[in-house]
C-alpha cells in the first residue's frame, strides 16, 4: 500500500488551507476571495491571481444569479460536466449547445466557428443567465457581438477561453468593455474549461467543502 | 462586428505555428513532441516541457494501443468529454466509472476516494488500455497499488492530476516506479483534465488539425 490521503473531504480542506496559505489574495475584493481560492485549486498555480479581473460586486452579482435559479450556458460539454449538480442552489439548468444538431449547419451559414455559432441557440436564455466559457476565444467574442446587437443581458459572464490565438484579445476585449454585465475572467492565455467550472461552483455554494 | 478569425482550421493551424516558435522542444524524443505541442494548447503554456516525464516511446507506444483498439480509461468525466472521437482510429471505447452506481458504495467500504474506488471497474478493461487520468490523485495513487497486486498492465499512463495535495506525489511515484508501464505525466501541481485528454487526441492521428 501506497500512503497517501484517501478521504475526499479532507483532501478539499488541505487544498484549500494550502492555497490560502500560498496564495496572496490580499488585492481581490472580498466576494472573489473564494472564486480565486477555487479557481486556484482547479488549476494548481497560486500566481493567477495577479491575471484576474472582475467588474464590482461580480462574484455577489453571480451568486444572487444562481439562488434566484439562473441557467448556466457552457461554450462546451466539458464545462458543463465540471459543474458540479448537488452544490447548485436551485437545481439550475446547465446548457450547451455545441453538440446541437443545428449547430454545424449554423457555423456553415455563418462562416465561423462551431463554438460561436452555437451561441444562436442561447437567445431565449441568456436573460439573466451565468455565461460561462472555458474553452473557445471565439464565443467569448460572440457574446460579445450579440450584446452590440441588443440581446437580453446575462447576469454573469465567466470569461475563461483558452490558448493562443483569440484568448487574451477576447479576455481584454471584455474587461475593456463588458457592455454592462458583470464578468470575471482571467487575462492572458490561461484559461480553461475547469476554471469556467470550478468558477460556477464557487458561487453555487458558500460552504467550500 | 469585432475583427476575430473565424475559420476554426486556421485557429488550430496559427496556433499549433506560434506554439513551435515559442516552446523550446528540443529537448523532447521525437515522438512525444506532437504530445507536447498539444498539451501546451490545451492549457496556453509554453513552460510545461520542462514538466514533462515519459518513458522512452511511450507516445510510440499509446499511439500503436489506440491504432490496435485499445480502450481509454478515464479518471473523470471531464477527460472524456475532452477525447475527440473522431480522431480515434478505431471507434475505441471511452471508458469512466466515476459515475458507476456502484462506485459510492464501493468507495465508502475501501475508505477511499470515488475516484479511487472506481478503478475496481476498469479491472475487466486494464489490460492494453490507455489510462488517461486528469484530476484525481488518488486515482493514480491507485492504479499504482492495483499494478502492485498484478493486474493487467496497460499500454500507457497519462498522468495529468492536478492540485495540491497529492498531485505531485502522485507523478513522481509513477516516473520513478511506472511498473513496467509506459508513461507519459507532468509533474508537480499542473495538470487537468483538458491536458489528459489533449494527450490523448494528440496520439490518436498523425494529423494535427
């Protein structure tokens, strides 16, 4: 037998006393605290607090969201997963529309990506709702078009696209000018479906454990 | 409109290209340099290849698996979410039994973790397999035990946990012993699902995009 701790519980509450004893989140507002402490845990590196933004009051703006029964749209089927059904408040919808059938056709119609056109599908539910994206820089810039265009507000946008090519522009254009919606992201290339996730099951719940 | 490439082939193409001129691969075996430029995209960094550990040819090695059928074993729902089925060779199985109606019960009489307990089900699938765990570390921890009591040795170990306690520990157990087990992990606290399953699809065709 290998030694090593085997209780789940306790494995989440070291984690958690670890990261706060590591990270420095002196600098974050109050109701970020405990995003940026899971956020952290998702991803295993302490120094991404310094690339995190958020409008004002965001992470309270997502978590009222959520009690009041907000759906969650997900850029991809890998976020949705991540989110984690007991904690949720209000047994919340958690929608992707990647994989509907009407999406290929969509993106064809549209000249872009599967990601983006797949955006088309959350008109009727993006009122109120936390948007959170973990994966595609192109559905991030979307939303953002829709917005311009007038669509019902979300309630929270979770900005957390990944990579090399469209992430950190459509981080930037968000914090830059999130048309009026409250929003967390992390700047830069870092991002990731667990991260859009582990931010949702930040706010689903005060207990952390 | 906002001025953002649309044409998701170009997105992969631009890049996978900024990827090589920015990571320093030199270091790497030939095989396992594709793998490599895959996780990096999958996370947006370009320092993991100092990270990486892996047996030689064990990109070789998962790569012949996949061709001959082998099935994918997957610590979290999340990694199998992330496998692109259309780049497998050989419609291979995608396995998780987190979710398992057995494995509560199993994890409450072993005192261990869900992800632990539900390596009990992969037992019937080991032989040959490619393991592709990506969050829990007390599911490699556990696949090193259940290699020490001899079941069936699989073709390759993708070692991608993530987090502070164990994750690390967890990787340098498994590249200083792999038991006669190809292996390819990046050691320390990074990791994640997204980085398992971009091994994962990174062997599954020769072909990037």
């Amino acid at each position: 037998m290998i030694d090593y701790i085997q209780d789940g519980t306790e494995i989440y509450r070291q984690s958690f006393a670890t990261i706060r004893s590591e990270a420095n989140l002196s600098s974050l507002p109050p109701d970020l605290e405990r995003v940026a402490v899971r956020l952290i845990h998702s991803c295993g590196m302490t120094d991404i607090v310094s690339d995190l933004s958020a409008s004002p009051g965001a992470a309270t703006a997502g978590r009222k969201a959520l009690i009041a029964g907000a759906s969650i749209l997900c850029d991809a089927r890998m976020v949705a997963e991540g989110v984690t059904r007991k904690r949720l408040p209000a047994e919340n919808a958690v929608i992707c529309t990647l994989q509907h059938p009407d999406t290929p056709k969509l993106a064809e119609q549209m000249s872009t990506t599967r990601s983006a056109a797949a955006l088309e599908l959350w008109r009727d539910h993006l009122e109120g709702a936390i948007v959170a994206i973990g994966n595609a820089p192109t559905a991030l810039f979307r939303l953002l078009e829709l917005l311009d265009e007038g669509v019902p507000k979300p309630a929270l946008i979770l900005g957390f696209p990944v990579g090399f090519i469209g992430a950190a522009e459509s981080k930037a254009a968000l914090a830059a000018n999130s048309r009026g919606v409250p929003f967390i992201a992390l700047q830069g290339r870092r991002g990731g479906s667990a991260m859009a996730s582990a931010a949702v099951n930040a706010l689903a719940k005060e207990d952390e454990l």
